[in-house]
C-alpha cells in the first residue's frame, strides 16, 4: 500500500511538473509572439529596441527554464570528493556578486582552517547562486545578503536526521519578506513558488535540497515575515587524517566517470 500511495504521488508531482512547465512556457511564448507582432507595426527605432530587449528576456528565461529543468531531470549521480568549499564559493564570488543589484550588499565570512567536505564541486556551485538570487528576490531593492562558511560538531539528530559528526555549514542570510509558515513547509517541493509567473520556476530550492540529500547533508530553513531567512546547508565534514584517502578514492571515482 505505501508503494501504491508512494506511485500515485509520483504521479500526482509528474502531473504537476509537465502542467507548471507548459504555463510558463506559454507565458513567454505569448511575449514572444506580441513582441513580433509590435514588431511587425512599428518602425518606431524606441519601440523596436524595447520590444527586441524584452523578447531577449523571455528567451533567456525560457534558455533558464530548460537548463533547471534539465538538471533537474538528469539528477545525475555525484562524483563527491573531497573539497575546499571555501575555495569553491571564492572561485565565483564574482558571480555571486553580479546576481545583486548595487544598492544589495553581498558579504563573506569564512572561518579560516575549514575541514574540507565531500561535494560534487559542479553540482554545489549551482547553491549559492540560487540561494543568492532568492535572497535577492526576497529583497525590496536595497538589503544585506551573509555568505557564511564554518564548521560544526552536531550530535545525532541535532539537525535533522544527520548522525553525529563533524560538518562544514554553509548559511545564506537575508533581510528580505521572510517566509510565512506555509510557505517554508512547501519551499522545497519542486514547482512551488510564491514568485510572478514567468519569473521563479519553483527548481531552485528542491535543486539544493536534491543535491544535498545526496550528499548526505540536510538543509534548514529559518525564517520570520518582516525580518528574513537563512537557508543552511550541512556536508560531512573529511578528517583531517582520512583527507589523503579520501582524495585517493576521488581520484579513481573521477577516472571512472
Ligand atoms: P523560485 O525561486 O523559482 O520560486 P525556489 O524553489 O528557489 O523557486 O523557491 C520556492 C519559494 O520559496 C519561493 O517562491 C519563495 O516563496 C520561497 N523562498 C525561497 N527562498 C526565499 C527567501 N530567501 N526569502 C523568502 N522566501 C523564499
């Protein structure tokens, strides 16, 4: 019985995806065909460079869609090895920074002598930017967005089912709306967004969740309307004494794959 219901909520979140996806594809196809339209009527040269910019737009959102979508998709098998995550997020702070409009500021706090955590480096680096960018769309123009890095000793279950051990923590901290306690316990179902059509997909967080589940990390979410949200992501920390091993066992994963 628990197979059937777990099926039929496949089903039920399949459903859902393939409906969620053709609305917003035709959302941007409709700007698409609107803009060719004013195309077609107008020599206008403000008119035609509005409306070629806003048609880019939607493409580029569209272009978006389908990379979450297909990340999403593939949920390929992490190739985890041992790594600097501190490192990691300063080889594109820069990113980082240009997802934030100049009136948002964006600072890092790393302690220093992390341990090093088994990650998939291309499949975390996708985190930060989406916690990032929701941070930003959770900001009205101007606000604080915290990139911290430390590392923590959790007993059993301390954070959700994580056994005890040590973990390298990744906090992302905004002053933005905050979540209502619906919201939170729906943020990481995929396709839920509380963002315009056209402008969340509802991938991002269900896409960190994944990645970090696999991981064997968690995520936590606190949050309070008015005052903000940090969103936490937890990776096993590597022992100091086991770190050569572990990066002998990443090396020959990394010759399979
Ligand atoms: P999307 O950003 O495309 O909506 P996500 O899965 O990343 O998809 O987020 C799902 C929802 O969770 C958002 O629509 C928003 O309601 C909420 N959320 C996520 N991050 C934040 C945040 N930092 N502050 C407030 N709400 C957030």
């Amino acid at each position: 019985a628990r197979e059937a219901l777990f099926q039929s909520q496949k089903l039920e979140a399949i459903g859902k995806l393939t409906g969620g996806i053709a609305h917003d594809f035709n959302n941007l196809l409709s700007v698409i065909m609107n803009g060719l339209e004013l195309l077609r009527m107008t020599k206008d040269p403000a008119m035609v460079a509005r409306s070629v910019d806003t048609m880019s737009r939607a493409a580029q959102r569209g272009a978006a869609l389908t990379q979450q979508l297909l990340a999403f998709a593939r949920q390929q098998p992490l190739r985890q090895e041992a790594h600097d995550v501190a490192r990691v997020i300063r080889s594109f702070e820069a990113v980082l920074r240009r997802a934030l409009p100049d009136a948002m500021h964006l600072s890092l706090h790393m302690q220093d002598d992390l341990p090093q955590a088994m990650i998939d480096a291309p499949q975390f680096e996708s985190a930060p930017l989406n916690l990032v960018v929701n941070a930003r769309d959770a900001m009205n123009a101007v606000g604080q967005v915290q990139l911290a890095l430390d590392a923590v000793t959790l007993t059993a279950h301390e954070v959700d089912r994580l056994p005890a051990g040590r973990y390298v923590r990744a906090m992302v901290k905004d002053s933005g709306t905050g979540m209502t306690p619906e919201t939170m316990t729906r943020a990481i179902e995929p396709f839920f967004t509380t963002k315009e059509v056209g402008k969340g997909t509802g991938l991002g967080l269900s896409q960190v969740y994944g990645m970090v589940q696999q991981c064997q990390g968690a995520l936590t979410l606190d949050s309070q309307v008015g005052e903000g949200t940090t969103v936490s992501l937890y990776f096993p920390a590597v022992a100091a004494a086991d770190s050569s091993a572990h990066e002998e066992r990443g090396s020959a994963s990394a010759v399979k794959v």
